[in-house]
C-alpha cells in the first residue's frame, strides 16, 4: 500500500461544490488502497482578498505579518476539505505547514524549504486517517515564524512531502488536464503528452508554459520524484513528468524530437543603440540592471559597423521590470556614451523544446523555415541544449506557435476540449 | 513600565478604519509608557461566516477541524492589526495562541487553560515590539492539535496573559462604556459603576447582564488581576473590576448595598404538575433533566395540597433546551405519575446585585415591594448571600427593572448616552 500525495490548487477547491468534488476524489483514491496525503492551497480567490484587506491599512505591510495573514488562506480550504471528507464517512486530519514539519529558513514571502520532518503526517496516515496539509507555508528553523514559499509554493510543498515521505508519485491537481504539446487556446490541434522528462518541463516552463513552477520541477528532478500533472474535473490519465530515462522507455524507444512549443507574452524588449564598441561597456550596462534587480532572459548583441565602431545591445525582461530597467539605463547614457533606449513590450517568445533536439541536427533550420513560410519576421534567437527560442511581433505569436507546431508534427486528429488556466500558487 | 494587556473584541475591528483606530489607541498606550499586550478577537462577522462555510460542507462538522477553521479569524484580524501599527511607526508582531504558550486541554471548541508559558511575547516586549495575540484559541498540551477555548474565550485568553505576565492591568475593550447599573436600553436612568467587585461582575454576569464572561471573571478573581472594561470608541473610564476590598476603601468606606439590576429573558419555565409527594418523585424528575444536559437554573416546589398528596415543581432553563427537557420529562410520566408538564418560555429573571445586601436586612422585603407597587406579579423567587432574583412574566421585565432602579436610588439624575450591545466572544 503505497503513499500518494495529492495537491488541489485554488481552482479546485473554490467554493463548497468544488470542496465535495475533491473529498470525493480524494476518498476514492483512499479505497482505491492508497495512503493519501493532500496539499491543498487557498480556496479561490481568498490570498488576493487577503491582500487587499492588507493594503487597506498600509500599503507595504511587514513581511512577516504578511505571512501571517495569507497563511490563513490555507488554514480554511483545509480544514473545511478535512470536514467534507468527515462527511463522506473518512477520517481526515488538517495540518498547517508549521504541523506537518515544512521547516524552511526565515525569508517571509519566499522562504525555501531546509527540511521536511512529517512525523505528524506518518502517524496520521499510519493510523488510517486522511492528512490535509496546508501548501505554501513553513516555519522558519531560526525565528519559529510562520512563513510562506512564494510562487508555485503549494507544488513545492507537495513534491517535498512526497519526497520526505517516500511517496509513489506527487499528483498535482489542477483545472487543465495536463501538458500540452501547445497552448489549446491558441493551437486547437494541440495534444496532452502523456510522459515528458523533468529537464523538457523545465524549459517548458521557463519558457512561458503556464504548467507546473520552476521550482517543484526541480526540486522532483534532484530527488526524481514522479509528478502526475492532472485535473480535477475528470478522471483522465494526465501528463506523467518523470525522467528522462523513463521517457524513452515508454513508446517507440527514441525520445520525440520535439516535444512541445512554449510561449510567453509577458516579456519586453530593450534595445541600447549606438554604444561604443570598446570593451567594458556591456558589462557597465549589464551590472546596471543586474543592480535594479531586472532578471534578464535573452540577449544580442549585432556586430558593430566598422565605420562608426558603434553597435546595438538588445536583450529581453519581464515586461513587469521594464521601467525600473528603463530608468537605471538612462542614468549610464552618459558615462557609457550610447545613443539611445529602445522600450518594446510588443514582443513575444515562441519556443520548441525537446530532449531528442540534441541528437537531430537541422532542427533549427526546420523551425526557422517553418516562420518564414508562415511570414514571421524573428527578431532574436536564443538556444540550449534542448530548446530553440525566438523573438517576435506579440501580433506573430500565434502564427509563430502554430507553424512549428505543425513542422514538427505534433498535432493529433482529433481537438480535444480542454480548460487552460493557471496552476494557482 | 508596567504590562498592560489590552483585548478588543470583534465589534472593535470589524473593519479596516476600526483596525486603524484600535492600532492608534494601542500607539498611544505605548507611547505613554507602557508594555503593550494585545489580545483581539476576529473581525466582525468572520467566525460566523466561517461557521456557515464549515456547514455548507457538513451538518456536523468534526470538532478538531472546526477549531482549525476558525482560529483563521483570528489570524487574519492580528496580523492585519500588527500591520496597522507598522504603518504607524511602531514595531508589532502577531502570535497565535499556541505561539504565545496559551496551553490547554484536548476539549474542542470549549478547551480550558492549563498553562500559560508567554517566552515569546515577553521577549517581543523586551525588544521594544507591541506583541498581538490570537484570543480565544489555544494548543492542545496532549494532542499538540489547534483549540478553541468557547464562548468568553478572547476575554479569557487577556485575563489569562495578563496574570502570566504579571500585568498592571488587563483591559477589556468592546463598544460598551463599562458596566452599568442596570441595561441602558431599558432604564434610561443607567449609571456606570466606577468599581465593582469580582463577586458582583459574576453574578450580574450570571443573572443575564452581557458585561463579561463569567469564565474571564473568574479567572481574574482568583489570580486577583485587576480588569478595566471600557469603550475602543471613547477614552473615558470605564469600570474597574476589582477585589471587593479595594471596593470598599474607594468612596465612602462602605461597599454600596445594592450595585445593580441584572434581567435575563432567555429563560424559560417548565412546571410538573401533580407530582405525587413522596420521596424520590422529585430525584427522578431531576436526574431525568440532568442526564439530557439540561442546566436548570432555579427551582421551586409548592407545599403539598394535604387533600390529595400531590405537589407542583417549576424550574427554569435556558430557553433554547425547553424542547429537550419536555421530550425527557416526558418519558417519565408513566413511571413517576405525575399529570401534565406546563412549559413557559414568556417569562424572564430580574435580579437585584450588591456586596453590601448581606449586611443589611430587609433588602429583599424593598424589592419585592417595589414590584408590588408597579403591578409586577412575582412568579418564583431565589436568593445568593449577595443577589435577590425574581421570575416575572415577560412582559414585565422592564417595570420590574425600573422599579427596583428607581427603589435602590441606583439611577444619575442625567442619563448617559451609551451604546450597549454584546462583548463578542
């Protein structure tokens, strides 16, 4: 009788309907023979609610009571989930992150997790009891203070407590139906991948992805822990994440060239014109922004005229960051000596990402060509081992998105419904 | 610099303005000189939202989880309310009652303190920081689960910090100006008492006067702390509850004979009729009642009618178990023989209080004939060292109340202006 952990983000536990829908499935899974841990997040919309009740009375509210404050959001979906279960005939018992052993250093609004130490939850499930464990939160090792994950917390605690208590797999539920070769509100041929590896998913993610966070991904990746991306509204297979061995496993012996294409709106264009081509001078630019804080994603540099010895420096942000960006530049225009600043938040990134990219030359070339046919001017490209990512007009991204989905074959024949949303934190 | 221990019920943040305005009094307080403890109490209406969330999932849900669900009140109101302060300028930090060493037994939803271990509030006090404490919830010292401590618990959980941290004072805020001789909304003549003793606190409290818990009263009379109840929307005295001593020594050497007028219509009477009078009759009746959990208040048996050997037994209950008790006596009928149950819930209590009635006689022969002259028709009487009570028909409790008011000179010749409602919880 193996462990599974179960985690219900914020849209699956909404509301009181959506609460009876989860225990039964949870109670299903507990006839069904399993021991079942559950993490569950915020119902709906209450950490934003929360948010605002704290912005009501200052506008930059102390870290800590900060966590306090979300953290009740938890303490509620819990343990009204722990009574429906109750209702269903099944003992559950609610445990808040400090509870179930989620121990993590003293960073308020995004701690990261030191230790798992589940006593609470071993002696609950060993006793045939259902456990509820609050995501997002902890307890600082040093402080004793209540503290929360930051984004993608819930998914993290999940695959941490599956890790920490040797679970078969880490289920993570959500209102999509699991990983898609594409975005389905944007490409309706996409199709559900039934097992992609931890570093595909990853890229994926970075890349735009809206699937599972960066971090729980990683965090299954160093401990391999099988994630099974599914949804709560149907009893559909999912997506299985797991690693890269187990994927060539299953099927055809060869991992798919291409597994999927990722996009991402959210990000801006900054181009430095006319800068100086002298050693120095990027790296004057860069620690500027590093300095603001701006996390960078691609950059490009173009190969200076030789007439002017001058040469442009683009690189991409979160569009969120671009004013601060904007504004740490400008105060280097003169010591650096550039032209001008260009601000383009008009732009997105299309990316196809596969594990068999790396032994398939001529990938690359495929993709671009795939644009060109389709009339999508790239503007900058980036690569890694496995993935090819490019930059273009927001207005192209669709276009962009579905020429190389249908270059690299990924379709299926049939359009299946599907809800896209977010995963909730 | 002393320890004040301060505690505001959830009428006194109901919202983000009454967040601000308690967050400035709690300033004040600090800035005058002293170590400020808070104890607050949920928001308005939140634990009775949070009790409609839990049924909309469960008629009956399990009591471990309804106590997780509602010290989320709490938790939202404290942080919320060390934020406020923050803003402000002045360092606050919000504990939960297990954080704050509030140790109790294993009793949900009505958990009773067995320690009090304050480490971190005084360590957060001797930093310098106002320390915000969760009321009405504690740790199970066994179970190591989340307790709430029942109605009175916020009050409680003040009284009890404030013994724990050797305190000056503890504070109890709500929107009430104190305690007053009799109910302001029914006799217009009301005057706040300046002192009043434990004693007199818990009989008014017991006789149906919604001042304080009789639970925090006690606590507080036997580790001898002194309570100041008075208004969050005012900086006026209010009462202070004190030894009967320190009563005594304050005005005119002598405690006052009579300290008010308590009335209580929640109650309601159950008459057995034709009980057969011999001995054990009335044990069965009782027993009956008591095994239902029935809390009887007074009773009253008639002498026996010689003709026919049967006898009459009244005794009044919370309204709210009439239907309890009926459905028990009823079962007893046959085996004890007696000829019908008469149940009564248009009645109400009226009682007079005062420290001062044991010395000196004659006290009960005024009221009575105070209600006499007012047309007030008595209906069962019962008498404690220190209070008189009377059972009238609803529809007199009123006349009866100013009656007695007017016959113990208790009335100010202005009337205050009050607004009188309950102390939460």
């Amino acid at each position: 009788m193996g462990i599974v952990v179960q985690k219900y983000g914020g849209s699956s536990v909404a509301d009181a309907a959506g609460i009876k829908r989860v225990a039964q499935r949870i109670v299903n899974t507990k006839k069904a023979g399993h021991q079942v841990v559950v993490v569950v997040s915020a119902m709906g919309d209450t950490t934003d609610e929360l948010i605002d009740l704290a912005n009501e009375v200052s506008p930059l509210p102390p870290a800590r009571e900060l966590d306090m404050l979300l953290t009740a959001g938890e303490r509620i979906s819990m343990a009204v989930l722990a009574m429906a279960i109750h209702d269903l005939g099944h003992e559950a018992r609610s445990f808040t992150g400090s509870q179930a052993g989620v121990i993590t250093d003293a960073a308020h609004g995004k701690a990261k997790i030191i230790d798992v130490t589940p006593g609470r939850i071993e002696a609950a499930i060993g006793e045939g009891a259902i456990a509820i464990v609050a995501g997002f939160q902890g307890v600082s090792q040093t402080t004793k203070d209540i503290t929360t994950l930051g984004r993608g917390g819930s998914d993290t605690t999940a695959v941490a407590l599956a890790v920490a208590l040797k679970a078969d797999v880490c289920e993570i539920y959500s209102d999509v139906d699991g990983i898609f070769t594409a975005d389905p509100r944007i490409e309706p041929r996409a199709r559900k991948v039934p097992r992609i590896s931890y570093e595909e998913t990853l890229e994926m993610a970075a890349q735009g992805a809206k699937i599972l966070h960066l971090r729980c991904v990683e965090y299954a990746r160093r401990y391999d822990m099988p994630i099974h991306v599914r949804s709560s509204f149907s009893d559909k297979e999912g997506t299985w994440v797991v690693k890269a061995e187990d994927v060539v496993q299953e099927g055809s012996m060869e991992a798919a060239i291409i597994t999927g294409v990722a996009h991402d709106r959210s990000q801006a264009k900054i181009t430095v014109v006319g800068v100086p081509d002298k050693p120095g001078e990027a790296a004057a630019i860069f620690r500027a922004v590093a300095e603001a804080q701006i996390n960078i994603d691609m950059i490009v540099q173009n190969v200076s005229a030789a007439a002017t010895s001058l040469t442009d420096i683009s690189f991409t942000l979160p569009a969120g960051e671009g004013q601060t960006a904007m504004t740490a530049l400008s105060r280097l225009q003169e010591s650096v000596g550039f032209e001008a600043l260009l601000y383009d938040d008009s732009v997105g990134k299309v990316s196809i990402v596969g594990a068999g990219m790396s032994s398939s030359p001529g990938i690359s070339a495929r993709f671009f060509e795939a644009l060109s046919e389709a009339g999508v001017n790239i503007e900058m490209i980036s690569t890694s081992e496995i993935r090819v990512s490019v930059v273009v007009a927001e207005t192209q991204v669709q276009a962009a998105v579905n020429a190389a989905h249908a270059a690299f074959d990924l379709g299926s024949d049939e359009i299946e419904a599907v809800v896209y949303g977010g995963t909730g934190r």
